[in-house]
C-alpha cells in the first residue's frame, strides 16, 4: 500500500457496479419518511434511495468481499468469512463480532440483538450493544442443517428455523427451548417469508413449491409450483392487492393472486442470472429487485394483466468488459464493450448519466420477438470498436468489430441503440464465410468514414452515413497475414495499417496508394494512433513495444520490460505518456521525450483495456473477470510526483482496485518527508558562468534610474504639504540617510539644540563598504546593500559618492570596479547596466578629469562591448527566425 501513496496514479473509484449475488435489504427511514435500499457491491454497502435510485451513501471497505447482508431499523449488518460487522450511518463501521469458526450465511436482526448462522450449522444470538453472545445453539447437520431463518411477527423472542432436511422449528430464543418441529415436506428448504397475515409463512422449497403455511395450527393454507427449479426469494404486496412474488435461478419471476389461489402472470428475464433479492416496498406497486448480472430494477405494477414494467433502473455490465474508450473531449463518458454482448456508456460524472446502448442482433425485429434467452439472432461479444462526435447527432458515430464475425456493426450514441448499417465487404453479401473475420476498425476523426481490416489482410473503407463500400486498400489484401491494427491520420491523409506478417504500410487516404512499407522485428499485435501528435504505439508479441512517428517513418523509441502478452495501449492527451497494461498483471508507464519508465504498479487481475481522459484527469482500467470500471486519478495534476526514470531493479508493488467510494489519497500528507528524489528542485542563481544572467528585481527598481527627475517633476505636489497646528509628540532620529531613531539614554546626552555640521557629512553604510571592498576585493556586500534600495535611495546613495556629496576618489574607483566585477561574473546583467549609466550622468565631470576613473571606465568599455556585442547577435538571430516563421508559408 505504500507505493499508492508515492505513484502516479491513485485508486479513485469503480464505476459500473451495481449489484452482486447476496440479496439487498429495503430499510424505512421515520424522519425522512423514505425507503432506503441497501446493497452488498464487493467490499462496501451501497444505500440508495429508491425515489430515484440515487446513491446517497457509500459504507466503508471491508477486508473481503461481503457475503451476507442485513438490517435493521438502526444498523445494517454485513458479514464476511466468518466475521461479523454493523455499519452505523449507512457508513461507519461501530460494531464487529467475532466467535464463529464457519462462514457465516444467514443473518437475521432481533430487536436489541442479531443472529447468525454459519456453514458449519452453528446459531449464535449476538448481543448488538455489548458484542457479547448471549446464546449459540449447535444443530447437528446430518439432522438439521439450517438453510432459511426467519422471525414471525408477534412471535416474541421466537425464530422459525428451515432445514435443508426439508423441516422446520421454531424456537424461544430467551429460554433456548425448541417449541415445536415441523415435519415440512420432505424438500429442502431454501427460502422463508413472513405474509401479511400474522401466523402465515411463505416457504419456497428446492423443487420450485411455494408453501403458504399457518404455523399456529401447522396448516398448509396454498401451495403453488413454478417450473424453473428452486425458490430464490419471495416477497407480498401489501398495497392491497394479494400478490405474491417468487423469484427463480434463471431470473424469471412468477406472480401469484392469492385470492384466486392461481398463476397471475410472468415476468421472464427479469434478470440475466438468478434472482438475488426480491422485495416489494410496503404500501406500493412497487417491486425491488437484484441478481448477480449487476443489475438493480424497481418494477411498477400499474398496467392490465398484473404485470410489472420496470421503472427504475441501474444496471453494469453482467459478464466482464473487454474494451473501454473515453467517448468525446470533456473525458465524461466511457464506452464499454463487454463479454455480455452489450455495449455500455459510464459517466465519471453521475449514474444517471449511464447507458446501455443494448446488444448487437443480426435482425432487431426478430430478436424482439424471440426474447432475450432464444435470441439466436444476437451477435457474439464486441472485440473492438471506435468512436467519433464530430457528426453523431447526424448519423452513427460508432463502428464495432465481433468476436469472429465478419460484419461490422454500427451504433448511434444519440439514440442508445444499434445503427442503421452493417458493414461487410460486398463479395460476403450472400453468405457468411466463418473462418473470416473482421479483426481491427477505426473511424475518422470527421466521422464520415470507417476503416476495417480483415482477417485475411483485406482493409476496406465504407462511408457512416450511407454505409456504401468506398474501396479497399492493395490490390487484393493489403497485407499478406491478418490485420492486427489500422489507424488513420487526423487531417485523413494517410491509413496505417499492421499486419500479422510484421510490415507496417502507409497508405494515401483517398487514392489508396501505397505511399511506405517498413519491416518490423517482430509481428505486431495491436496498433495505437495519437492523432495530435503523430506519434503511432506498436505492442509486439514477443512483449516489447516500440514508438513510430508517422511524419519521419521512423521508430523512435522501443520499450521492453513486460513479461506477458500486451493486452492494451494508452497515450496521455499531451502524448508525453504511453501507459500500457499486459497479462503479467503489471500496468506500466513510459516517458515518451526520455524514453524511460517512469512508473510500474501491480493489479491482482490482469487490466484487458486502458484509456486515458482527454483532460488527463483520470485513466480507466477494465479487468480479467471483474465487471468494474475502475478510475485512477493522475496524481500529477494535484500533487508533487517524481517523474524521474525507475531503476533497473526497481519492485513494483501491488495496488488494491479502486473501491466505489472516492479514495482520499491514502493520506499522502502523512508520508511527506521529502525524499531524495521528491525535493523540488531549485534554480541556482547562474546556470553557468558564460551566461548572461538577469537578476530577479522587478523593473520599477532599476529601469527609471535615468529618469528619476522627470518623474519627481511631475508628481511634484501643487501646494506645499500643510503642517498640523500640533503633532502629538516627536521621537528624536540620528541624522543620516537611514533614519534611525535616538536610544533613550543617548538623548540626556544631547543637550545642544544646536545642528553640528559634522553629522551631516557621515558616510553612509554603501560608502563604507565600499572602501573596505578596495582592499578585499569582495562587492557582494555593497551590491546586495544597493539591490535592496529603493530608485530614489540609489540616486541619493551614487550623489555621495563625488567629495562634495561626503565621498571620495577612492569610493568611485571602487564602485566602477564593483560594476566591472558585475560585468565579469555575468550576473545582474540589468542592474550593472542601469547603475553605470545613472553614475556617467551624476558624475561625468569628475570623472572626465581623473586619470584613475577614466582608465577604469575605458576597462569597463571594453568588457560592455565584448558581452553586448555577443548578445546582441543572439538577439538578431532569434528575431531572424521569428519573423521568417511569422510570414513564411508553411
């Protein structure tokens, strides 16, 4: 966990889950007067609302993933393995229960205390406040292993326990006494329901019967019978209609009349998978319902013939994604192909920004007919596809490839669905050839054109909006093996294509000719285009991967250090980064300018797709048998990271996947001691010694020396500054040109209101230092005294310099060597040139007449030609080139 704090990327959150195989718990909130939903996603409790299935609340993770769930008024309990936990607030772990040596499979809250059974047929009654158990009931498995648990209403302190022998008991909890054994029927008992009705029980049995029984008088009042093997749950409506609810392993759902004792209706595929839990909101037509397909369903009962329609809904992906994409340029949705078929859009932003854009089908029609479960019309799961928003609200703007299949299909993100065309070249029109099979596409970036490479080395172009073949690239196939990847340009000149064979060709948009051929080292195995920059990735299959620019046809960066097959590719908006993943569990990211590998970190399941946001923000990983989305956020953007180069030998760590919640960043605050390789790095004063360097001043200190009268002349004031009637008092300052105030000791000893002339001709600390520099030789001190100066002090400071201002010869001499040591050094090129210049126009007289100063300043002549001579051909050259680039055509 240590390397999630010091990466590039942080865990962030998931995206597209929803749903899992425990059943979710329908709580009643009094003060909100809401129903609140509560489902089990992976290690953490989802709470939704169901007014608009909204989230509203994300508990924290568990170590493992949660395998039994419920709640009550106050807490909702969630277990794992054989422990035991509550979360308070929908959020805050406050309770764990540890004493079970079995997995825990059946939960049931009981007033101020839970119970749990386990595997291993072990009943504990856990006291909620204390932890403590109050009571642990043993049952022998062979005679009484315990499937459903149950507390009927009104039946204080009483449990109603089913077996998978097939009988039922029902015991006191206070006094541990069994009350009373049911002989039940012979059938595994998978599921028990409170009806209603006091005393009545709904109990759903391994063979698909429904037993609605009196357990006062041990009388069986109905019994019903549905055809698709065992009951998974059971629920009644309690707005007053009798109708009763059973849910099946193949995700049909049957209803029953109560009254009329008969089969009312069905609603098949209600769900992908089974049935997990099946709840109807008390006093509505309304029904909740959840599998292991991801998918989360509020049905309304409000049409003829009894039947639901769903009203509500979140739904993922129910088997694992294999292709994601950012769709667009605000990085706010992300296509996802699945293995379910489906082709999914996930917003980053909102759930309810989610869609699915539905299943490929051969004939829609048909498919709709048929239903889902015989639907022999559906296409196999989408391998690749490309997408484009210049033109979707005019026609499709997605293009897909099939697992094995030779048509191409066509999506409109607009209208959610499949898009008017399929694409197949025209020789396949009447049959269907299965050893061919269309491999790679790509859609141009103005989305009037698909490109698709074949199996066979055949690259066709067709148009989006009519679908209309416009040619193929070669003169039969374009390569000799199959096509592993075909990107084209952003100004849709030129077509890249790869073939299995290992060549790369460049091919002219629109003449189809072939412009180069380069040989590559080995067979490639999939191809990615960064438009913007021109820059083409190449993952190879003997695991290396190597960077080609399409304006120099030239590989220009080769990378290698994965150990497995290279799944997927991903550049950085900025095309700085190229960030891949492979089957070695790793997801590695390589600093394209220095050609190194700035970052490596390990998943515990492979990552089979990639993508970055167009605003850098976040990258998106999809995983071998996980149905998630997962976002990492690019901690670059927020933080200090080193993007310095990894050592050979360096050990990536494994990083957990995102959780649903948004991660903090693992507190990164508090490992904050700056390492070596994370202390910012700061400028030295000169880069080098034969650069001409500036100094940091801003201008207004130096750059109006020359001016300084005419700029006093005009803010002179027009009237004399007023002098108050009376000032409240006066402290005393030392005369000089810093003012310094009088100790008060010093002014018992100054009696004479008489001004001594003296004092006035004192030297100030600029002159003094200066004096001493002529025999040091060091004019950092001086210097740094005038940097420090306001322009007024400086022309003040360079008057008392000549003798009649309080100076001396020796004083000038040493200030021109003080500007000579500037002009050696290269430093504070600015300020030695604003300071010279205001000193000739002080003292320029003087200067004239001293043989000293005039050798001096003829030295300092030479030196200013030397570097300005220098610089000013630098100057020259650069705006040369400016202005060629300004108005050459290029």
């Amino acid at each position: 966990m240590a390397r999630e704090g010091a990466g590039l990327f942080a865990a962030f959150r998931v995206l597209g889950r929803f749903s899992g195989h425990v059943p979710h718990v329908l709580r009643y909130h009094g003060r909100h007067r809401e129903f609140y939903l509560a489902v089990a996603i992976g290690r953490s409790v989802h709470t939704y609302n169901v007014k608009k299935l909204g989230i509203v609340a994300v508990s924290n993770t568990l170590p493992q993933d949660i395998t039994c769930l419920a709640a009550d008024r106050m807490l909702i309990f969630a277990s794992y393995d054989n422990i035991l936990h509550a979360f308070a607030r929908n959020k805050e772990l406050v309770h764990t229960y540890e004493g079970h040596k079995a997995k825990i499979h059946l939960l049931q809250p009981f007033g101020d205390h839970v119970i749990s059974v386990d595997v291993d047929n072990v009943l504990i009654v856990w006291n909620i406040q204390s932890e403590e158990e109050y009571l642990q009931i043993d049952f022998d498995k062979a005679a009484f292993a315990v499937s459903a648990l149950l507390h009927p209403s009104t039946y204080l302190n009483k449990i109603l326990l089913g077996s998978e022998q097939g009988t039922l008991q029902l015991w006191n909890i206070r006094s541990n006494k069994l009350l009373y054994s049911f002989p039940g029927w012979g059938l595994a008992v998978t599921t028990l329901e409170q009806a209603p009705a006091v005393d009545v029980v709904a109990v759903g049995l391994v063979s698909g019967h429904i037993i609605v029984h009196n357990i006062k008088f041990d009388e069986t009042l109905m019994k019903f019978q549905q055809d698709w093997g065992p009951i998974t749950a059971i629920s009644f409506r309690t707005d007053g209609h009798p109708v009763m609810a059973a849910g099946s392993p193949v995700g049909h759902i049957a209803l029953w009349d109560l009254e009329e004792k008969k089969l009312m209706c069905q609603m098949q595929d209600a769900h992908s998978t089974a049935i997990a839990g099946m709840t109807f909101v008390p006093g509505e037509p309304l029904l909740i319902t959840n599998g292991a397909d991801n998918a989360l369903r509020v049905w309304i009962f409000d049409g003829p013939g009894g039947t639901g329609r769903v009203l509500r809904s979140r739904m993922g992906h129910s088997a694992p994604p294999t292709k994601i994409r950012y769709h667009g340029q605000n990085g706010e949705q992300i296509l996802s192909a699945g293995q379910d078929g489906t082709l999914q859009s996930f917003s980053t932003v909102h759930e309810k920004f989610n869609k699915s854009l539905g299943r490929g089908s051969i004939n829609k029609k048909k498919s709709k007919k048929k239903g889902l479960k015989l639907d022999t019309m559906a296409l196999p799961p989408i391998t690749a596809f490309a997408s484009e928003v210049a033109h979707q609200s005019d026609w499709d703007g997605i293009v897909a490839c099939h697992q094995g299949y030779i048509t191409c299909t066509t999506w409109n993100y607009q209208k959610t669905s499949m898009g008017a065309h399929k694409l197949r070249p025209e020789e396949f029109s009447k049959h269907k050839p299965i050893d061919i099979y269309a491999t790679a596409v790509d859609i141009t970036s103005c989305g009037n054109f698909a490109v698709i490479g074949m199996s066979t080395g055949q690259v066709d172009v067709y148009n989006m909006q009519s679908g209309i073949h416009r040619g193929h690239y070669g003169k039969e196939t374009a390569h000799e093996g199959a096509i592993r990847g075909v990107a084209v340009d952003g100004l849709n000149q030129l077509v890249i294509t790869a073939g299995s064979e290992g060549l790369i060709k460049f091919w002219k948009f629109k003449m189809k000719d072939l412009v180069y051929s380069t040989e590559l080292s080995s067979s490639p195995s999939g191809i990615l285009l960064h438009r913007d920059s021109g820059i083409l990735g190449i993952a190879f299959d003997d695991f290396t991967i190597s960077v080609l620019d399409i304006e120099t046809r030239k590989i220009v960066r080769t990378f290698s250090g994965h150990h497995g097959r290279i799944n997927d590719m991903t550049f950085s908006p900025d095309g700085r980064w190229l960030i891949t993943s492979s089957m070695d569990c790793s997801i590695k990211t390589w600093d394209l300018p220095s050609g190194c590998l700035i970052d490596c970190f390990l998943v515990d399941s492979a990552a089979v797709s990639l993508t970055m946001s167009p605003t850098g923000d976040f990258l998106a990983s999809a995983h071998v048998d996980d149905l998630g989305i997962y976002l990492w956020s690019n901690r670059s953007l927020y933080s200090l990271v080193s993007l310095r180069p990894l050592p050979a030998d360096y050990e990536p760590s494994l990083v957990t996947l995102p959780s649903t919640c948004p991660m903090q960043d693992m507190d990164v605050s508090g490992d904050e001691e700056p390492c070596d390789e994370m202390i910012e790095y700061v400028s030295p004063e000169q880069l080098g010694e034969q650069l001409v360097t500036l100094s940091l001043l801003p201008e207004s200190r130096w750059k109006n020396l020359l001016n300084l009268d005419i700029i006093k002349k005009k803010n002179k004031p027009r009237e004399p500054p007023k002098v108050p009637k009376s000032a409240p008092f006066f402290i005393p300052t030392l005369p000089g040109l810093i003012p310094r105030y009088i100790p008060p000791e010093e002014e018992n000893d100054t009696q004479s209101k008489v001004v001594n002339l003296g004092i006035l001709a004192q030297k100030s600390d600029f002159c003094i230092h200066l004096e001493e520099a002529l025999s040091t030789n060091e004019y950092n001190t001086p210097l740094d005294l005038l940097k420090s100066l306001g322009p007024s002090n400086i022309e003040v400071e360079l008057r008392g310099l000549a003798p009649e201002g309080g100076g001396s010869m020796e004083v000038m001499l040493s200030f021109l060597r003080m500007i000579g040591m500037m002009l050696n050094k290269k430093h504070n090129f600015e300020l030695a040139q604003a300071y010279l210049a205001l000193f000739l126009k002080l003292h320029l007289k003087i200067l004239s007449s001293e043989p000293k100063l005039l050798e001096e300043i003829s030295k300092l002549s030479m030196q200013l030609e030397e570097t300005w001579v220098h610089l000013r051909a630098l100057f020259n050259q650069s705006l040369c080139v400016l202005t060629y680039m300004k108005s050459a055509l290029l």
